[in-house]
C-alpha cells in the first residue's frame, strides 16, 4: 500500500506566499516523476509543476517565475514553494507521483488527497 500525505494548504492574501509538501510512504522500491496539479470548482484538472527524479523541473505558464517545485529523494518528499500568490491560484491541489513498489514490476501512478489553497484579493 502506497500513501501520499499533503500538507502546507491555507488561506492568504494576494502576493503572499505558501509552501506544500508531500510525503510518500508505504511498500515503495522507487519513485519517478512526481508533480503537482490543481482543480478550482467548475473546472478541468491542470498540471502546475512537475519534477524528474533527478530533479529536473518544468512548470505551467501561469506559474512560471512564481512557483518552485523541489524534491527530497531520501525523505521521499515532494514540496511547492508559491510566492506571489493570486487569487487564480484558488484550487484544491493534488500530489502526483510515479511509483513502482518492492510487490510489483509496474510503474503505478498515485494521487494524494488534496489540499485546499484560497488566495484572497
């Protein structure tokens, strides 16, 4: 059993700043891509930022310049740093990572819970 636990989701105003984090846990052999995505009421999931396992990052343009995504391998951690929040920015955001666990020769893709964000104008 793999789990993701979010946490770091809030309320802030405009032009403030939040950092989430991620933690897998469970029957993990390894750990790929990892990312982050967002979902505001009435509208499609998108992807925000996503990371390789070697730490390379790519990012939405919406957010590019003003989020960071960063890993730790040896804690099995995956964090968003967001600055210069805007009240677009308003979604739940969701954990993604690709696992393969020590049971399974198949790379699996798992979801956290989801953690609410509202920027406030």
């Amino acid at each position: 059993q793999v789990q993701l636990v979010e946490s770091g989701g809030g309320l802030v105003q405009a032009g403030g700043s939040l950092r989430l984090s991620c933690a897998a846990s469970g029957s993990i052999f390894s750990i790929n891509a990892m990312g982050w995505h967002r979902q505001a009421p009435g509208k499609q999931r998108e992807l925000v930022a996503a990371i390789t396992r070697g730490g390379t990052p790519n990012y939405a343009d919406s957010v590019q310049g003003r989020f960071t995504i960063s890993r730790d391998n040896a804690k099995n951690t995956l964090y968003l740093q967001m600055n210069s929040l805007k009240p677009e920015d308003t979604a739940v955001y969701y954990c993604n990572a690709r696992i393969s666990t020590w049971y399974s020769g198949t790379i699996d893709d798992y979801w956290g819970q989801g953690t609410q964000v509202t920027v406030s104008s």
